[in-house]
C-alpha cells in the first residue's frame, strides 16, 4: 500500500513539475513556455538574440532538471512565441514578460539562467526586480555588447576573412552593429563563421539540426533588437551593485563575447569559472559546466 502511494505521488508530482503552455502578455504576445525538473524554480533567459529556449533543453536539461525546476521560456518574437504587433523589443517590455511569465506560474521568486546575450537581459531584470531573483547563472554572456562584438567578434571575423573584410568594417564612424551586418555574409560564403562560436564544427551542424524539430520558428526578434541602443549600453561596471549569489562561466575560446571579457566582471558573490571551450559549453563540454552549477549550487545552499 505504502509503495502504491508513493508511486501515485511521484506521478502526480511530475505531472505538476512538466507542463508545455502559452502565457499571454498583457500586450497579446503568445510566450511559449515548458516547465520541468525539480528544484528551486529557474529561468532560462537565451540569448541570440533569438536562439530559443530549445538548445539548452535539449542538450542540457537532463542534467539542469535534476538541480531546478527549469522555465525554458521562448521571448517574444522567437521561436515558438509570437511577436509584438507594435515591434515592442524595447528592455523594459522584456522584462515585464519575465515577471508576466513568473505571475502567472505563480512563482514567488526564482534563480535566473542566461546564456549569450542573455547576459544583458539578466543584468536589467535584476536591476528592476532585485527581490524576486535569488540568484544568477552566467553561461558565456556578455554584460558589454560593445566589448564583446567591437574587441573579439569583429577581430576575429577579420582575421577569419583576410582580404575578403568589406572596407566598412575598419570605419570607427560606423556602428559596431552595421560592420557585423557587413562581414556576416562573407564570413557565410567563405565557410567560417562557425569558428567564431564553435571550436568543431561537428557542433554547429547538430546546434543547426535542432531547427528542422519545427515546422516553423519566429526570427523577428533577431531583426530588431540589436538595432536598438539600450541593449549596448556597458553593465559590467554595476555588477559590484549586485548582492546575488553569482556563477559566471566563460569560455577562454569564445570569440563570440570574448575570452578576457570576465575581466570586467565584479559581483561581489561569485564562483567565476573559466574553461577551454567556446560559445557553447552545454555542447562543448556538457560534464564541465554540470560540474559548476554543482559546485554554485553547494556553495549558496539553493
């Protein structure tokens, strides 16, 4: 009988822990979202802009869902979400969707997942809303986009291309942004941009292989975030504002954010952790960045 119960509670409890829903902003964004795995409550804020939840699921959630009860949140205008009729991408709508999204699962208060761009969208939701955030993981994010794409992405990319780099991209008059715009397609056709996030590109075509799960995927919040200036705006210098327990793990061959970008880095509670890998260790190196979220996650007590 004893084990019968048991049995039913597990059910039960797992069938409350995995859910796959829609939340609707109050601004009529459809926000996909799954929810599971057990453990204090975690939100996974991807980066891109416009990758989607569903990388880190898929190569990571096992493992993640055995420490959190993991919120792979898809953001407006990615993925399996819809977009904003008004084009709202702005910092301040964003975040209100991550609050939106934790009122609605009727969450008091969660630890934040960030990987990539991600970085800044953590650093703004916990500057807004400091109390309902217990604490931080950092995966490969920039805090700076101006550092990461003007002093390692742009670099690279130039030293990846040779002569073929458009004149543009030496013009410090023109936004760091429009010079990337201006070397994506060749780094394209020559074959290369694959090394300026991954150190084999046996992972950038299993990294691309997850797409073709969907039958559609929304791009537009790529086309329209990194045009706008408030995400460039450099938050490494208030890091030592924040009193959250903090791991911040890099990667010392990421030229995507930029492998001495920790530097600037000053959270006053931090595990910083740094590996030789590259953008994307939850597929570079799946046990070494298991083994510090175990490390974060017995040092804070969650």
């Amino acid at each position: 009988m004893k084990t019968t119960i048991l049995i039913c509670f597990l059910l039960l409890n797992f069938s409350v822990q995995a859910q796959e829903k829609y939340i609707m902003t109050s601004d009529s964004v459809q926000l996909y979202v799954t929810v599971k795995g057990t453990g204090p409550s975690c939100l996974y804020i991807h980066g891109g802009p416009g990758s989607g939840s569903n990388w880190l699921e898929k190569f990571m959630g096992d493992s993640l869902e055995q420490h959190f009860q993991m919120i792979y949140l898809d953001q407006r205008g990615v993925g399996r979400s819809s977009s904003p009729k008004d084009n709202n991408y702005s910092l301040e709508r964003m975040v209100k969707d991550f609050e939106e999204v934790r009122n609605s699962l009727g969450i008091k208060q969660w630890l934040t997942l960030g990987h990539s761009f991600g970085g800044i969208l953590q650093m703004d939701y916990v500057k807004n809303n400091p109390s309902v955030i217990s604490g931080m993981i950092f995966i490969n994010c920039s805090l700076d986009l101006n550092d990461s794409f003007g002093n390692s992405w742009l670099p690279k990319a130039a030293e990846l291309i040779g002569n073929a780099v458009p004149e543009i991209c030496s013009d410090t008059t023109v936004s760091i942004y429009q010079r990337m715009l201006a070397v994506m397609p060749v780094l394209g056709e020559k074959g290369e941009m694959w090394k300026i996030f991954f150190t084999n590109e046996e992972d950038s075509w299993k990294m691309n292989d997850t797409y073709r799960e969907f039958e559609s995927w929304n791009t537009d919040q790529s086309e329209q975030i990194l045009a706008l200036d408030e995400y460039w705006v450099d938050y490494r210098s208030s890091t030592e504002k924040v009193s959250k327990p903090v791991l911040f793990y890099y990667g010392k061959t990421d030229w995507a954010i930029g492998p001495e970008h920790y530097l600037g880095i000053k959270f006053p509670e931090m595990i910083l952790w740094g590996s030789e890998l590259g953008h994307m260790p939850f597929l570079e190196n799946k046990a070494d960045l298991a083994k510090a979220i175990s490390s974060f996650m017995a040092k804070y007590s969650f």
